[in-house]
C-alpha cells in the first residue's frame, strides 16, 4: 500500500482502525486512502450508505472502507491531478 499522505511505499495491505504511516505517522484506515472517497459528493463519498466522517484524515470506523486503487502497489507516475488536466487542456485550447 501507498500511503496517503507521504506516498510511500508501505506494508500494510488493508488498514485497520489503529494503523498508521510508519514514516510519517498519518493514520491509515481514513477517507482519503478510500476508494469511495471523491471530493464535492454527498458526504464526500460515493457510498450512500456510509454513515458522515467530519475530519476526512483521521481514522474512522467506517465499515465500508476499501483501499483506494491507486494506493495499492507502486505510485502511479502517469497520473496528474486534477489542476494539472485542467491546465493541460486550457492550454491546449488556448496555448
């Protein structure tokens, strides 16, 4: 697994309510290292069923967590954030 926060390369598989980052001691089983988590949905969250987690950081007891793909193995290097598509394509567009 990836963490979250520092992105590195940790060896937890699938998180509990207690593990954290051995590097940078963030706790691991929170929404952003979830697979449902998506900024600017209901709740922050694309499962509706999911009770509401107010600090999106730091552990919870949700029982729908499931580790956020590209959290599992290596940092996807091809991968650009949303700012950076954005800019990308205004610049296509405009250049």
């Amino acid at each position: 697994m990836i963490c979250w926060k520092c992105r590195k390369e940790i060896a937890i598989e699938k998180p509990a309510r207690g593990d954290d980052c051995p590097f940078c001691h963030a706790d691991l089983h929170v929404c952003k290292a979830c697979d449902f988590y998506e900024s600017g949905s209901h709740n922050d969250c694309r499962e509706s069923s999911a009770e509401m987690v107010t600090d999106k950081e730091r552990a919870n007891f949700c029982d729908y967590f499931l580790v956020k793909k590209n959290c599992l193995g290596k940092p996807d290097n091809d991968s650009k954030s949303k700012a950076d598509a954005a800019r990308d394509a205004f610049n296509a567009l405009f250049g």
